[in-house]
C-alpha cells in the first residue's frame, strides 16, 4: 500500500530571550498565515492526512494545529512526540516505525536541521539543502511505515506559502 509522508518545518517563530525557553517559543504572525496557507494547500490537494505527529515544541504544535484546522483534521488527531524535538533523524524515524498500518497520510511537523536529515535519509530522488520555516515537502512510500529505510521514499514535492506567492 502506498504511503505520503509530509515533512513540515514549523511555521516562522518569534526570536528567542532569555525569558523564553526556546521549546515556548510561539509563532510570530507571519508564521500563522504561513501555517494557514500550508493547510490550504493540502486541502486544495486532497491529501487525506490521517494523522498529524509534532514535537511538543510550541511552535511546532501552533503550526500543527493551525494546519490541523484548515484541513479539518480532528485536534485528537494531533500525536506529541517529544522525540521530534532535539532529537536525530534516527530517533524520528523511530517514531515513524510505530506509525498504525492504517494511517496512509502522515503530516510531521518538526525542527530545522533534523527535518531536512530525515528528509534527505529517507528521499531516493532528491536532496534538499535547506528548509525555510512553514516549508513542506513530500515523500511516497511503497511499504509499511515500519518498513522504511534509507532511500526507500521519492520526493514528490515541496511548497512554501510564501515562495509560491512570489
């Protein structure tokens, strides 16, 4: 069974202080419409999204839900994964590795430079050298979440709301 892994960097946040802790950093308000635009875009598409994971990062979790709402996908349908946040490209496939069987359309919603790594592990067609903030991007699989490996996805896509604007 084919599966879609859309890859999301968080929308754009507001700078960090050292009154914030940079895990409650929230999203500016270009940020916001950016996330909006990003929901839009898999609405228009029809993507299906069954499930959407996010680091518990503030920010990743606004985009998260911002995008959640566009597509009318249910908050319950939001998975925290604290693995998303500081971790490796290696733990974050981890997580996928639990993934049901039954979720065909998957949103991660994580962090620079880490989304771009597992990106660039698990693509077979291209390489990406960065990801701005609200960027997306999308991999097909022709396995079982459980199953992927290095190389194992084709990019299909990316989008930015704000360079498809230009």
């Amino acid at each position: 069974m084919n599966r879609i892994l859309y890859l999301m960097r968080h929308a754009q946040a507001i700078p960090g202080t050292s009154l914030l802790s940079d895990k409650d950093r929230t999203l500016t308000a270009q940020g916001k419409h950016d996330a909006l635009n990003v929901g839009m875009k898999l609405r228009s598409d029809n993507s299906n999204i069954n499930l959407i994971v996010s680091s518990p990062a503030a920010r990743a979790l606004a985009t998260a839900h911002l995008v959640a709402n566009e597509i009318n996908l249910d908050a319950n349908q939001i998975q925290l994964e604290e693995n998303i946040y500081r971790s490796d490209k290696i733990e974050i496939l981890k997580v996928l590795y639990r993934i049901s069987d039954s979720v065909t359309s998957l949103l991660l919603v994580g962090h620079y430079p880490t989304i771009i790594e597992l990106h660039n592990y698990l693509s077979a067609t291209k390489s990406l050298t960065s990801m701005n903030t609200a960027e997306l991007c999308a991999l097909t699989f022709e396995m079982p979440w459980s199953e992927l490996t290095e190389s194992s996805g084709h990019h299909e896509f990316s989008y930015h709301p704000y360079l498809s604007n230009l």
